[in-house]
C-alpha cells in the first residue's frame, strides 16, 4: 500500500473516472430494477473536480488510477442539529484492487476534507443487499441510521 497515493482528480482524468461511474452503475443494476437501462450518469464529475463544495479523489498506483470516491457539501433538513454536512458517494475500486484498505484510505482523506470545511457530519448511502460495501463502511466507523423501502404496485 506504500506506492499508492490518494490526491484529487484531474479533470484530464475524466474519461477513466466516467468508466469508473458506469462500472459503479453496471455493479449496482442488479440491486436497484428501477434503474434505467439506458446509459445514465449519477454524477456530474466535472463540476465536482473544479467545485470548492465538493471534492472528487482518486487512489493511484503508480501511473494507475485505481479507485475513486467524492464529498460533497449538502444543505441539512431544517430538523437536523446541523447546518450542512459531507455526502459521500462515487466509491469505486478496480475488481483486481479490492480487499486492500483503499477504499479506507480515501474516507479518511474525505472525512479530513470534510473537517477542514468546518463540517462535523458524514454521510453516505449503500444499497442494503451491497453487503461487502456495507461491511466496508461499518469497519470505518459508519452506523446504519435509515432504511429506505419501496412498493412496486404493478
């Protein structure tokens, strides 16, 4: 894990960061049958990478881009006891980078940007049947909070 280093994205780098997005969709379509089947973007990297109310990082390896994840700057309910908070999504590693800490590595570095930003709270969300994803993040400290649930009437 020593050569690999976490930095943020460049927007040179968009083309294998929009094939990371779509390798992210294709893993999560057999979780969500709502999805389209067309192709789709959940994310607009671009705006993201040159925003100051997010931050999109990437691990690489060598000269390898292996692994991605962003933060960015949402607006609490009025209910909350906060104000604003780090919304974290884009959590993508190569298949063949998997098991290694990396995807650790850039929530530390997201909750750190999120710190610096004056926000004490993270947050995320995962498909409940993700199972080795929710594992992921509970290891790092995250605590299941809401299920969302849903009723198809047709």
């Amino acid at each position: 894990m020593d050569n690999i280093h976490i930095r943020p994205a460049r927007p040179d780098e968009l083309p294998t960061l929009l094939a990371f997005e779509q390798n992210l969709i294709m893993a999560e379509r057999p979780l969500d049958d709502t999805l389209i089947s067309e192709k789709f973007h959940y994310y607009d990297l671009e705006t993201m990478i040159r925003s100051d109310e997010a931050e999109v990082l990437v691990a690489v390896l060598g000269d390898r881009l292996i692994a991605s994840g962003h933060a960015r700057i949402l607006e609490a309910k009025p209910y909350n006891s906060f104000e604003r908070y780090a919304f974290l999504g884009f959590m993508y590693t190569e298949p063949d980078m998997r098991g290694r800490g990396i995807n650790k590595l850039i929530i530390d570095a997201l909750v750190e940007w999120a710190r610096k930003k004056g926000l004490d709270e993270v947050r995320l969300q995962v498909y409940a049947d993700n199972t080795p994803a929710v594992a992921a993040y509970e290891k790092v400290g995250f605590k299941k909070m809401l299920t969302e649930m849903r009723l198809a009437t047709h």
